[in-house]
C-alpha cells in the first residue's frame, strides 16, 4: 500500500488522484482549506482518507502541515503538490501585490512542502514528488503571464529537484496538463485589479476563452488520475508528463518555435565569442 500526501483534494485532479489511489487500497492524506472538503474527503475511506486543513498561503502551514501528516502514518511515499490557483490579466493589469499572493501559492508553498518531506525521504533513500504544473509552464499565451510564470518557476524548481535528488534514490515528476474539467475557469481564477481597455482585443481574449470553454474542457480529471498513476507506478517513472491532445500539441508548437529561432538566429548567436 502506498502512502499519499496530497495537497488540494476539494477539487480538480488532486480531487480525482485522491479518488483514484483510494480506490485501489491505497493511504491518502489530504489536504484542503475548508473543514466541510476535509469531511467529505475522509468520507470517501474512512480510516485510509485522513484530512489535515492546510493554507499555503499562511507561512510556516506547509511545515506544520507536513509535521502532523508523518505522525499519522509510518512515512509519505508520494507528495503531490497540487493545490494551486490561476490568474488572467495582461502583465500591466496585474498588481505587484496579487502576483506575489499567486507565487506563495503556487510556488513558494509547494516549495515549502518540498522542503518539508524531503528529510524523512532522503534518510530512506525512497520517495516520490510529483508537481502538478501546467501546459502553461512550457507554452505562455497572452493574459495568463503570471499565472505562467509561476508555472515557468515550479517547472524549473521540479526539473532541477529531479538532478538534485536522483542519486539519493528520490523520483521526481512534473505533470503539465492542459484544459480538464475540473473547475480551474472558474472560483479557481482570480483576475487582474486594473482593466485598461486597450488589451481587450487581445489580453482579455485569454479570460474569454476559459470562460467561453468551462465545463466543455476536453481533459477528464478521472482519467488523468489514472495516467498519473500508471506513470508513477512505472520502474522508471518520466520526469515530465504532459496530460492532454492539447497540452502536447501546443508545447510542440513552441518547442518548434524556439528550435526555429535559434536556427535562424545562431551565426549571431555565435558571433559573440573571443576572437582566436
């Protein structure tokens, strides 16, 4: 039987994962916000679905939080962090103040989690984090910048973590979905404070299109979670695992993009070595 820590089991794909691993016997600590989700999450498997009230926005949570997970059980197999929230506005629009509150949500207490298994993981030389980032991470689109740059950030935090603890015998993979219906379109995104008219032929065209596209979203949360298992149950698991026709076919659209511009650009590129 594995044991999960999970962050964000009231919804979407940790929702769904949480389900998934329950389903066939695993242990699954989760977390939420409000005391009614963590009921219901224990519901689901009474004894095997324990509930622990986490806000990652509050310092020192994820620390507590993990702290009070490792003296339920005997260790944490697997940490997902997945309790995150998005944002659309043009970069302009976006106060300072609500980027930094997106960022110790989405980065900064993801790392804190991190932060806070991996002691007890590298004394068994065993574990396995899994981020839950975002298409977004590797293909930006306009009106979602800083949404992406937290995904950029967790992106780069999670492939470093990979090198960093890959001799310690620790897995790490990075889960890049693209749209699934799991309510990210909705209470789950937060908008820019300014509106300047001159982005609504184009920034603003980004929060149209989630809302135009919610609850039609192509991805289905319940089979995500089972791909994220049977990736996770592999000998040699991916370090990345992109979920979603759509998340592969844009992020192959700007992996091409990028292989176009160093080739056109590389005599320059290269131009700027010492003369031998």
């Amino acid at each position: 039987m594995t044991t999960w820590l999970i962050t964000g089991v009231s919804s979407g794909l940790g929702k769904a994962l949480a389900a998934a691993a329950l389903a066939r016997g695993d242990m699954v600590i989760g977390t939420a916000r409000r005391d009614a989700d963590l009921v219901a999450f224990e519901s689901q498997a009474p004894g095997r679905a324990l509930g622990i009230q986490l806000d990652l926005a509050v310092p020192g949570s994820a620390a507590a939080a993990v702290a009070r997970a490792e003296a339920m059980v005997p260790q944490i197999d697997r940490l997902v962090n997945n309790a995150g929230y998005g944002m659309v506005g043009a970069i302009e629009e976006t106060a300072i103040d609500q980027a930094r509150a997106l960022f110790d949500v989405n980065v900064f207490g993801p790392m804190a989690m991190i932060q806070a298994v991996l002691p007890a993981m590298r004394a068994r030389r065993a574990g396995h984090i899994v981020n839950i980032t975002s298409l977004s991470g590797f293909a930006p689109w306009w009106g979602t910048g800083i949404y992406g740059a937290s995904k950029y950030a967790f992106e780069c935090i999670g492939q470093t973590l990979a090198q960093e603890l890959q001799p310690l015998g620790i897995a790490v993979t990075n889960v890049a979905p693209g749209g699934f219906r799991t309510g990210f379109a909705g209470t789950a995104l937060v908008e820019a404070e300014r509106h300047i008219p001159d982005y609504d032929d184009g920034a603003r065209q980004s929060k149209l299109s989630l809302l135009a596209g919610r609850g039609n979203e192509h991805g289905d949360p319940a089979k995500a979670a089972q791909a994220i298992l049977a990736a996770l149950d592999e000998p040699a698991p991916p370090r990345h695992l992109f979920l979603g026709e759509d998340a592969l076919r844009h992020a192959r659209e700007h992996f091409e993009m990028l292989e176009g511009e160093m080739q056109r650009w590389e005599a320059l590129s290269l131009s700027t070595a010492y003369a031998l």
